[in-house]
C-alpha cells in the first residue's frame, strides 16, 4: 500500500438518498445480531430459533412504523425486488380481471420496468400517467386511467426522490379502491423522512434510504390484497432463500431510531433546503425544479444551462463534496433522467443534494460556497463562455 | 429482561451445513468494509466508487477460488436465489434449441422447482435421473438422458449436502460438452469443504456453508454460456437492485480463510466423521446413509428405525447439540426428505451432523456420549419399547 503524501480533503457527502450512511444505532444493532442471528431462521434449534426471534422481532418493528400488521410485511432482497415482485405477483393473481398496468410517469426505473414486463407476460400495456411541471401527476387523471376496463394494479411513488415531489396518494387510492384495483405505493423515498401514507394496499420501503443496509428491503401487503408468485415454489416467493437476518434487524433498529425525531429533522432539513433553493437561485441560468412545498424535507434538485451534469458531479467530488447526478436512480446507464424528461425540465447539468440526519448547517454553507465556482469551471471547459 | 436463575447448557453447534458460524475474519471484514463499503456502488462520486471497487475486489477474491474469470462471478440475493436464476436464465437464452431440463433425483428443492418451473414455462418436461442407494446418479444414464433430443439444460449438484455423497461431475460434463448442454452444479454444499469441480458451465455456491454471511450467494456462468433474463430489465438480471458490498466482501474474506487450511481441516474433519459413523453403527436399529468414502469431509448422516426424527433433534437440542433434520434442506415445510427418499432409504428418523471448522474432537466426543440416551428416550416416547 502506498500512501498519498497530503491528506485528502474532508468528505461532505451530500447523496444521501436511497444511499444514505449507516445510522450509528444500526451498525451498534448489526454487531449485536451477529451474536444471536447468524444461524439460519429456519431450522429446529435453539440457534435457528433464536435467528427467527430476531427477525419476527424486526418484522414487528417495521410493521409498526409503517401502520401495518406483522404478517403484512415481507423482507425481500433490495428495493427493487419489492417492486419487481410487487408489480408481477399482483399482475398475475389478477390475470383474469385485467392485463393493464397503469403508473406515474416519474416511478423509478424498477417500477416502470416490472410493469412493462407484466403487461408484456399477459398481453395488456403499460399506461403512463403523466406529470406537471413540478413532477405531480393529476389526481383525478390518475383516478380515470386506473377506473378503465382491464386495469390489473396501479403503481404511485409516495414521494419522487430525485425531485422530492409528493404525489396525491388520498385521492388516487380512494379511487383504486372504489374500482377494486391494487394500488401499490413505492415509498422508498420518503419512509424516514416524511409521515408513512395509509393510502395504499402495497407499500415498498428502502432501508438504505434511511440510514440502514443496501441489500435487504421492506414490502408491506395489506392482507386482503391477492397475490401469486409467478417463481418457482419457494417457501418464500418475495425473498427465495431467506434474507440476512443481521441486516432486517439492523434495518429495524435503524427505523425506529429515524422514526423517533424525524418531525425535529423534518424541520431542520427544510430550513437547510430553503437556504439551498434560495442561494442557487442566485446563480445565472438555472432552474431549481420539484414542488417548492409539498416535497420531501431533505432532497433538491437544480439543472444549470451550459453544464454536464456528470462533470458537475466529478468537479464537486474533486472538492470533496459527493452530490447525486440529475439521473441519480439510473445513474448506471448515464442517460438522462426519464423524470426530468417526464417534467418537461432540463435533463441536462443536474445535480441532487439529499441531506443526511447528520448534515450540518456548516456543510450546507461551504458546498453553497464552493458550488458557483464548480458550476463556472465546468462551464468554461464546456467553452460555454463564447457562446 | 429477566435473566434464567441458572445458566443454559454450553452449545454444541454441529448443524453447520448451509448454515455455519461465520469466520472470525468474515466477521472482521465485515466490520472494516461497513468504513468503506455503506454507499451505493453504482454512484460516480468518491464514496461509491470505494464501494464499486471493495465488490470488484470481492469478485476477484472468489473468481480466483472457484477457478473462474472475474467477469464470470456474480452476486447474488442468496445460493436459492443463484439456482432459480441460473435454470431460468439459461432454460430462456436455449428456449429455441430445446425445452427439457435434466437434474439429478437428490438435487436441492431450490434447483428442483426451478427446473418444473422452467420446464413449464417452455412446455418441456423435467426429467429427473434416479440416484442409488448412497445418493450417487449413474454418469452414464445421466449423459443419455441430457443427450437426448431437446434438452435446454442439465443440473448436478457437486455433493449433497444431506448425506454428501459426491456426483460424478467428470463425466457427465464431458458427455454435456460433447451434446452442447449446459451443464449448472450446485458446489453450495462443497466450496470450502472439497476442491472446486472445473467440469461445469454454470457453478451456484453459497457463503452461508462455508463461514460466510447469509443473503448473499454466488454464481459463476462461463463466458461461453449464453443467458437470458426472464424477469424484468434491470442493470444486474442476477440481483435486481444490487446486493450488499458489505456482505459480499465478508463472503470472499471467508472463503479465502477456509480454502487457505482446506486441506488440513479435510483430513481433521474426516477423520472425526469416521469416528462418528463408527460409534453410531453399534446403535441397535441405525442406518448410516451416503457414500463412505467418496464424500463431503464434514457430513454424516444417520437415520434411526422407530424414532421421529424432529422429536430427536428436540431431545438433542436440549442436551445442549444443536443437528439437522434428516430433511435439513426443506425443514420449513417438515415433509420427510425426498433425498432419502430417492434413495430408497430409510425417511424418518434421520439426523445430520455437519461439523465446523471449530468443532473439536471433545465436541464429538460429547455428541457420542449423549445420543444412545437420546436416542433411547424418543423411543420410548413413541412406545417403541412395546414393539
């Protein structure tokens, strides 16, 4: 190993959604459920029953967070498996009352895929609802497109985490059940951060969005809403296998934790994001986009004319600030944001900041002195000066 | 919490089959890789590619275990997870050349519903190739069966992990080679116990049973396989959504631990099972199942006349040993196993011991010590003294 002869900058890492750092509490619950929940949940033993304790005991613990009951919720994989397998088994026990899958034009990448794949496997579409300038689709658009003929579910983010938009879930989900369609809620982005909606009767939730492990994600099933596993048998068709019963437990903890003073970060959060809003808005030729109120406390997003979003980011990070790019759900195919696209806003030079619990006001006012000169610099290697 | 007046009895963990005590390394990486490993490996900025190349370095550590090319590994949600994936996959990719998938009679019930369902899904046929009375397919009437016409793909586990009998992989390789029918072998029960097999196309193993974490497995598919993902699209068709970096890296930590003194603990363990099998033959009414030499260094199994076999690892579990059941693999469901079944050996009443690293001689010593008895008290339970 070699060492680098200057230390490197300090970290500001201000990508912290869908991304977000460890919660201390969850690391301190990991270590402790390495102890009691190593062994495999389904076996006979002491040790295997132990492991299972360990994660009933989670189960419970997100379910009442999420105001759901116990055997309603289904660890799974990751967040996209909740969605994937959401989309398809609802899709396929309904296969003989509808083929149409009807969702939000600004749903993540996972959503939109799965839904494309299961109108696909039973010979019906994908209807896109589409958004306002803002990101929000129109309730009662959403209401008539879900009420047409052969409608198998709908799929409606509770929050969009690139641009923090709230979607109007009361009057979307008031619709879906008068037609007795499944609404399915992709809350992955707000659970943590914003009160948990009622309105659904599926709700996927990340664990890596608020402060607990990638690699495990939460799926809630109201008990009345039918379901069939288009997999092979499994004992468990959302997670074949079984997940990491030290990573539910500590994604538990971690929930509970963020649950316990997310009103005083909800407060906090939206004054370091107002500060934000108002001090970019500053800078020329740029367009701050997402619902200025009803949003998300601690994510925005802004598009500056004449900048590489990606070079943005890699001139941020040089600084020692880690942002996420406008396409920061797809940031693996580096094309640009389909839910900027959908906006009708600049899919070009965006950055998204999501503030952790543990941003302070101190790094929110050095990243706002640093970003003017980042923005400059990437614009004159662009040559934008002479046009 | 209460606290018991009295101490529980030491443990004796000797079910370490799919579900050993992790590695203490694994356990250390796992905590230094939290430092470096939390953010979301797929973001541009300097914390994710510190997670991007913590998994890359994991994928390098355990391509060069498992005789492989690191873009030929990948991570997976779990070793089901590895299996279902692989006969989906391939059985899609070769959909046009045939729609039969051949497997083994004792292969795992992850790669059994995997191939009915697939087999389904093309409407082909699962063809099952029956096994002898130590568990072992014949290599010839497997390469007839894989060789007949239509056939999408073949799967053979290495050893089984139940009773641990090792296949003839060399041969029925060499016949799916000469057919051009991809070959998938479930190592999960052998990677870290035995040299990894190179007769393979498509080689599944799992962390969980060799000291590595749960919720994660792995996967190796030869850069001449051709798959296709049947579910919806996503950036990784093996894990939806990613898995855990931290995990994966505590999972390539272990195996190069285990495969570090394999050798050593092969005679050592082997050695302790001899002495096992030997001590359990002078139980009146006992069956000593599998292969007696051509086998898994740490698995023995044993199935004893008038005895229930969970009543016996309840009886066991109490006196402090924690074993399997004779259906370890499907203990979640409680039906007799069905790879004692094709077997044609006894089902009920079965045990599995799968020592650890760590188990010692006195461990064993003290299993032997206690099972007459035990043994004795759930036949009497049963009224088996009336017989």
């Amino acid at each position: 190993m070699t060492h680098p002869t200057s230390p490197p900058p300090p970290r500001t890492h201000l990508d912290n959604g869908g991304g977000a750092p460890w919660h201390p509490l969850a690391r301190e619950a990991l270590a402790q459920s390495l102890a009691d929940g190593w062994a495999d949940p389904r076996r006979l033993h002491a040790e295997g029953r132990r492991a299972a304790a360990l994660l009933e005991g989670a189960r419970e613990a997100v379910a009442a967070v999420l105001g759901a009951r116990t055997p309603e919720v289904r660890f799974t994989p990751s967040h996209t498996a909740s969605l994937h397998g959401a989309v398809a088994q609802v899709a396929r026990a309904r296969r003989r009352r509808g083929r149409d899958v009807v969702v939000g034009a600004t749903e993540r990448a996972a959503t939109l895929h799965a839904a494309a794949h299961a109108a696909d496997r039973h010979d019906g579409r994908r209807v896109l609802v589409p958004v306002d300038g803002v990101g929000r689709v129109d309730g009662d658009a959403f209401a008539m497109a879900l009420g047409a003929p052969g409608v198998a579910l709908a799929a409606l983010q509770h929050a969009n985490g690139e641009v923090g938009t709230v979607q109007p879930l009361d009057v979307v989900h008031a619709a879906a059940r008068e037609r007795d369609v499944p609404l399915l809620v992709d809350a992955g982005a707000s659970v943590g951060h914003l009160p948990v909606p009622q309105a659904w009767d599926l709700l996927a939730a990340d664990p890596a969005d608020w402060g607990g492990p990638a690699g495990v994600g939460v799926l809630a099933v109201r008990h009345r809403t039918r379901t069939a596993s288009d997999g092979p048998e499994d004992p468990d068709p959302w997670a074949p296998g079984g997940v990491s019963v030290p990573l539910a437990f500590a994604a538990a903890v971690a929930l509970q934790a963020v649950e316990a003073d997310r009103v005083a970060q909800d407060a906090r959060r939206r004054a370091l994001v107002d500060r934000v809003r108002a001090s970019v808005a500053t800078i020329p030729d740029v367009e701050v986009v997402g619902d200025p109120d009803d949003r998300l406390p601690h994510v925005v997003t802004f598009s500056f004319l004449y900048v590489d979003g990606e070079a943005l980011v890699g001139e941020l990070d040089k600084a020692g600030f880690a942002v996420g790019s406008g396409s920061a759900c797809t940031a693996a195919t580096l094309e640009p944001s389909h839910v900027l696209a959908a906006m009708g806003v600049l899919t070009h030079g965006n950055v998204r900041i999501a503030l952790d619990r543990s941003t302070t006001s101190d790094d929110v006012d050095r990243f706002l002195a640093v970003l003017p000169d980042a923005v400059g610099r990437v614009r004159d290697m662009l040559g934008a000066g002479d046009l």
